[in-house]
C-alpha cells in the first residue's frame, strides 16, 4: 500500500508546535545549528506541515522579505526521508505563493540543491556558509524562454 503523503497550510497552535518540533529536531538537534537564528520570522512567515500516513513528517516555510519571496527551513525528520515529502513540501509552498510573486529564492544546503533544480531554482553566487552548514543561493528561474 503507498503511503499517503499531505502538505497544508497551517496558522493552527497546535500544529505549529509540531512544525517547530520537527524544525528543532532536524535543525537544532541533527544539524547543530544556534536555536537563536531558528527561531525568527515566524509570526510573518506562512507555515507548512507534510504528514505521512498522518504523521507529523516535515515542515517549511515562505515570507516576503525586501529581496522578493523566500523558501526557507524545509526540513523533514530522519526516518521519513527519501519517500517524496521534501518534493511535496516544495509543491506545496510554491503552489501558495501569491500571483505577484516574481522574484522567489531560498538558501539550499549543498546536499539539497538538487531537489531544487528539479523545481527550476538555479545556484547564483558562490557557495557560503549559514549557521555552520554550506548553502547556495537559488533563484526560481520564471523566465518563459527557459530551454
């Protein structure tokens, strides 16, 4: 039977508690990243939560900044990875972004950027360093002549 994979949408406390649970445990925990820089921005962000088979499995993020819209704290818990649902996160806050979304970036760790580029994001710039991990800028590519 193939596991049931849902991405929503979620300003509900309750949820927002597991996406912050998940965030700590991927980010904090696993990644050693400072708790001070994971924790801002959330009252002006829109929150996402991936369950599978109804469980709390992954969570993410988008927030107007004055650079345009970025994508940030995609993360998806150890035992739940490689079924899909970072695919279906990315799906899902791109899905949400307003019509007047034009310039849409995120900062990708090294080993996601692939993920990505599956979406139309590509590198800008050279690879740098956040929170102790190596990341790449990555700009969605609208561009309507894109080969």
């Amino acid at each position: 039977m193939k596991a049931n994979i849902k991405v929503h949408k979620t300003s509900n406390q309750a949820e927002l508690e597991q996406v912050f649970a998940i965030r700590r445990k991927v980010f904090v925990d696993e990644q050693n990243c400072p708790p001070e820089l994971e924790w801002e921005f959330e009252d002006e962000s829109t929150h996402f939560l991936a369950k599978f088979d109804d469980e709390p499995a992954g969570a993410a993020r988008w927030r107007k900044t004055v650079n345009g819209y970025k994508l940030e704290r995609f993360a998806v818990l150890k035992k739940f990875r490689g079924f899909g649902i970072g695919q279906a996160l990315v799906k899902a806050v791109l899905a949400d972004l307003p019509v007047a979304a034009d310039y849409v970036y995120l900062h990708a760790q090294v080993q996601a950027v692939a993920l990505y580029e599956k979406f139309l994001f590509e590198k800008i710039g050279e690879e740098f360093e956040e929170a102790g991990i190596k990341h790449y800028k990555m700009v969605l590519n609208t561009s309507p002549d894109r080969a």
